[in-house]
C-alpha cells in the first residue's frame, strides 16, 4: 500500500486550473488517510462556487489510483473561502487604520455607468446564487436614492430589528434566500425621498457598515447606485474594497458610461473582476429565435480594448422583470432558465477570479 507522503507527492501533480498551482502548496490538500488498499482525501477548495470543483475532484482520482497498491479512491470535497482583505488600499492608498468588518472575507461592489441596466436584479441574484453554492453571503443595498433590493427580495414592508454586539446596540440584518440583506429601504417609507448631499450619504454608508451586524460572511455584495458619485467614493475610503464588477447592456452608449465607471475604481484604487453584459439577447419561447433587443453589441470586444475582463452575457427572459417585482430573483424562481444558468456561472466565475485575486500575493 502507499505511504501517506507517497499520496501527498502524487497531489503534487494536481494543478488547479485558476490558480496554477498544485493543491498542496495552495494548503488545499487538509489529510490524507491511508487504511491498506483504501486512501481517502480531503480537498478544501478556496470556494464552495468553484466552477472546476468536479474537474479537481477527477484529477485527485486519477492522481491518487495511478499510485501502486490502491483499490479505491474517496475524495471528500469542502470549502474555505480566501479572503482578499488587506491585499487592496482604500482611495488614499492606504488600508483604512480603523478596520472595519473584521468577520467579512470579500467585498464586492456592483457598479454601473448608467441606470436602467439591471444592476441591482444582478447584484441580487449573484447574492442569491453564492448562497445557494453554500457560502456565507450578505447584500449590502448602498442606493440610498432608489433602494430596489427590498422589492427584488420581497421585503418592502420589512423593518430591522435591533440587537447586541460587542456592548453596543446594532441593526440585524434580514434573511432572504440565506443571504444576509440590509437597505436603506428598511428605514423608510415608500414616499420618502433621501435629499441628502455628501456628508450624510457618508456617514450613513458608514453606519450601515458599522452598525449592521454583518458576523461572518465570504462575501458582502455592495449595490452601488448607478454613476460615479459620493457614496462610492465614501465605500472606498471606508472599507477596503475587494474588488468591483461593471454592468452594462449592448448599446455603444451605455458602454461608453461604463468606460466612467472603470476610470472611478482604477482612481480608487479597487481591483475590477470584469463587465457583465445584461439583456444581451432575448429567445422566443415559441419559435426559438434568438432577438438583439438592443442590437449586436461589441461589449466584449470594447473590454478587451480597455483591458478589463468580459465575465459574459445574461440573456432576457420574461419571467425576470414579474418575479422580480414579486420579490422572487429568477435563480429561485427559475434556476433551469438561461438567465438563472448565466448568472450561476457568473457568480462562479466572480468567486474564482477573487480567489486569484486572494492568492495573487502570495509566494
């Protein structure tokens, strides 16, 4: 039978497609277990929504029962998600010196140049879909001007409830679809409108980071209002933000406002993820023709031009727009249609370019 250094050198030969390198210096690799012809291996990966997860898994197989002596190969497969915290530097260059959100692991913004592209149905269902993966994710609805997540996820009438941490008094967030969810929304009613200049709209991005007890979460998805204006340079400067991701429709124009978006989290020095293009196409139910809306876009071909990465294309379905003022995101409500399968994907792919980023550091 083989020793148990004879199995961790065989995993040596396993590389992980993302990261390009082999699981056992990554620290994925936790025990090895020989009993006579039988080895058993425990594999963490950096997500529960790895999108290789299976492809890992065979390689493992392979790897394993190449060895002399083995019968049988069992895999165990869980997940520890990397954190990117203080890998990044708020807008002054600098971590901010008083850290906020010890317990979250990643930071993701949700940007857009313009409204009207579906920003916070994607920020929402990305939450949705890293939750369903098995992470521990929050939504942060930082549009204080028009606060739609309490809609998205059918919690218009909601309010926080109030409770303790650390000796102080805290907002607890609500559970939708086992995400943790806070929004302005929460706070007022349907004819309030927030008229607020700067200084407030800091300090209350301020408040809904310190005062929400967020706990432990792999990842806090932030719903940026569309544009580039205070409150996300306050988030910037108040957390050190894990990275971004720009979503934008087909038309030259609406690029051209995410051409903005992108020079705003280069200033403020936030990593971006990449483009996510909405309502790229939309598929006749009946006859099954595929319709540009909005036209052939050249949104992957304009991001490689300006070196951002294209995360891919979410097609149209009716059922998003209804279910979604319902307040049921269509990665529940339909998780076998084409847009709920492209926002899976997508929020796979997010969780694997944040553990490259997370592991970019490292020697």
């Amino acid at each position: 039978m083989p020793s148990q250094e004879e199995v961790f050198e065989a995993l040596r030969r396993v590389i992980d497609p993302e990261l390009h390198r082999d699981i056992v210096s990554l620290r994925m690799v936790r025990s090895v277990e020989v009993e006579g012809d039988r080895v058993r291996v425990h594999v963490v990966l950096t997500t529960p929504a790895c999108p290789l997860k299976g492809a890992i898994r065979q390689s493992v197989e392979t790897a394993v029962r190449a060895l002399p002596g083995v019968g049988s190969v069992e895999v165990e497969m869980g997940a520890d998600v990397a954190s990117s915290r203080g890998r990044t530097a708020g807008a002054d260059g600098k971590v901010p010196p008083e850290e906020r959100l010890p317990g979250v692991r990643n930071i993701v913004a949700v940007g857009s140049g313009k409204g009207g592209v579906g920003k916070s149905t994607v920020a929402v269902n990305l939450a949705v879909a890293l939750a369903r993966s098995g992470a521990r994710v929050g939504l942060l609805d930082a549009d204080l001007y028009g606060p739609s997540v309490p809609i998205l996820l059918g919690a218009t009438n909601a309010s926080p409830e109030m409770g303790e941490a650390d000796g102080r008094d805290v907002m607890l967030p609500l559970d939708r679809h086992g995400v943790k969810v806070f929004s302005i929304g929460f706070l007022l009613k349907d004819t309030d409108a927030v008229i607020w200049r700067g200084p407030l709209l800091h300090k209350a991005v301020q408040q809904f980071l310190e005062d929400v007890a967020w706990g432990e979460l792999d990842y806090l998805i932030v719903d940026l209002p569309p544009g580039t204006g205070d409150i996300q340079i306050s988030l910037s400067q108040l957390v050190p933000v894990t990275s971004a991701v720009v979503v934008t429709t087909p038309q030259d124009v609406a690029f051209a406002d995410v051409l903005r978006a992108i020079r705003m989290f280069r200033v403020t020095k936030v990593p971006i993820l990449g483009v996510i293009e909405n309502m790229a196409s939309f598929v006749c139910p009946t006859c099954g023709t595929e319709h540009r809306v909005f036209g052939h876009g050249h949104v992957e071909e304009r991001c490689r031009e300006h070196e951002v990465a294209y995360l891919g294309a979410i097609p149209m379905d009716l059922r998003v727009a209804p279910g979604g003022d319902q307040g049921r995101p269509i990665v529940v409500e339909a998780p076998d249609s084409p847009p709920a399968r492209a926002l899976t994907e997508l929020a796979s792919r997010v969780a694997a370019r944040l553990s490259v980023l997370a592991h970019s550091g490292e020697g």
